[in-house]
C-alpha cells in the first residue's frame, strides 16, 4: 500500500507541475518577450518528459507487483525507496522551474553623481551591482577617459561629459552620472582701503576679499607697523610710507598691498 501511495502521489506532482508551468507562462507573457517564452516552452518541455517518464516506469513496476501476488515485502520496499527518490526530484524540478521564470533582476547604482571638476584632474567612481553574483561592470566615458577600475579622468577643455557602467551579468542594464568640467580656478586678492594715511600710533582696519576659490582665508603681514590675523593694523611711531599685504591662503602666488602714508 506504502508503494501505491507514493505512485499516486508521484502522478498527482506532475500535475501540479503542469499547473504551475501554465501560471507561470501566463506571468511570463506579461512582463517578457517572445525568445523568454520560448526558452520557458523548451524548459518546461524537457523537464516535464522526464518527471512523467519516470513515474511511467514507475507506474509499471507496481503494476507488476498487482499481477504477481508472491512478491516479497523487500520488492516493495525498494520500490517505496524509489517512488520516494522521484518525489524528491520532482520538488527538486519544480523548485528549479520557479527559480528559472522568476529570475533575480539586476539593478545597478554609481557613486558620485553628478560631479563638478576641472581639467585634467580625476575622479573615482564605483558602481554596485545587485541581483547577480557576478558584480563586474564596464566603463566607459564620453570625452574624458575612465579606466576598468572606474577612475576617470578629465579631458583638458572645460564643458560636459557623461561617464556609463554597464553590468558585465546583463548587458542591458547600465547607469551613467554627468560631469561638469571647468577650467582652473584664477584665484585674485584685492585689500581695502588700497591707500590710507594713519597718524603715528594709531590703528586701521584692513579687509581682504579672496575670489576663484572656496577658501578665502588671507596671511597678513606689514613692513614697518604690525598687523594681527584679522587684519587690524597698528602704525609706527616714525612717520614715512609702509606697505600692509594680504596673501591668499589657497594660493600663496596671489597676493593684494595696501600703501600707507604714516603721518
């Protein structure tokens, strides 16, 4: 009885199959193309053949038993064993089957995006891939040059540039960022007042605007009377003419005087 139990329970997983081949199918027709259902058609095809080749032989076998009442409870058992054998694989078939019409999709992301550079200078950029194991990618820039390690590097004119990561696991999937290209900062320095005259002894307050550059942060230095980081300038006690400068932090090559007449 054990062995015509697990028979029927073989016939009973292929129709399930069957079942589940036919909702899958329908699912797949609304979401994928003609070449996916028919790879589905020729998946389902072969598997399905051999799950009800197997059961047929198995079918057979205890059919032998019914027609032969002298078999002997080994005959039976062994039989049992390969019923429950073909179940197993059964499940295992299916759970395959499911797997293959619902595949893993894969998605992509880069890091930076949209970045702002100047001329010649590099960037590295990262992409990560999901839904497959095989994470590898290819670059690819349109006017700059981006190397398989994702690090770019600018082109020597200023404008735009578009730089694409590709999944290597599907070919369909990429992402790109935009870039914006400028030319090198020109940092400029100017001091106020330019020209002040300041009795002996006494203080002037001096200001420094720095352009061309996020940092504008300014050393500050005098020939003959002192000034503090903050730009407040103390004259000598000896009259005649001194010089106040300003230098940019962010570029020490650029720096702004100030003339000034100590009365």
């Amino acid at each position: 009885m054990r062995a015509i139990a697990v028979a029927i329970f073989v016939l009973a997983a292929v129709e399930v199959f069957k079942s589940i081949y036919l909702g899958r199918k329908i699912h797949m027709s609304t979401v994928t193309g003609q070449q996916a259902l028919t790879d589905l058609d020729t998946l389902f095809a072969n598997l399905t053949a051999a799950i009800q080749q197997a059961a047929n032989e198995f079918t057979a076998l205890l059919q032998a038993i019914q027609n032969n009442n002298g078999v002997n409870p080994g005959a039976i058992e062994t039989l049992v064993t390969q019923g429950q054998g073909l179940v197993a694989n059964l499940n295992a078939a299916v759970a395959a089957a499911q797997a293959a019409t619902n595949p893993a999709v894969v998605a992509i992301t880069i890091a930076p995006n949209a970045v702002t550079m100047q001329v010649g200078t590099t960037q590295q950029f990262t992409a990560s891939v999901t839904g497959s194991p095989n994470t590898g990618v290819t670059w690819q820039a349109q006017s700059g040059t981006i190397d398989a390690n994702g690090l770019y590097t600018a082109p020597a004119t200023a404008g735009t540039d578009v730089v694409t990561a590709t999944s290597v696991a599907d070919t369909t999937k990429s992402v790109t960022t935009s870039i914006t290209i400028n030319l090198p900062f020109t940092v400029g320095v100017t001091v106020d007042p330019a020209t002040v005259t300041v009795a002996r002894g006494q203080a002037q307050a001096f200001t420094a605007s720095v352009t061309g550059s996020s940092n504008t942060a300014v050393t500050w230095s005098a020939l003959s009377g002192t000034i503090d980081p903050s730009g407040n300038y103390t004259a000598p006690a000896t009259p005649g003419t001194d010089t106040v400068t300003a230098i940019s932090v962010a570029d020490p090559s650029k720096s702004a005087a100030a003339s000034v007449t100590v009365s």
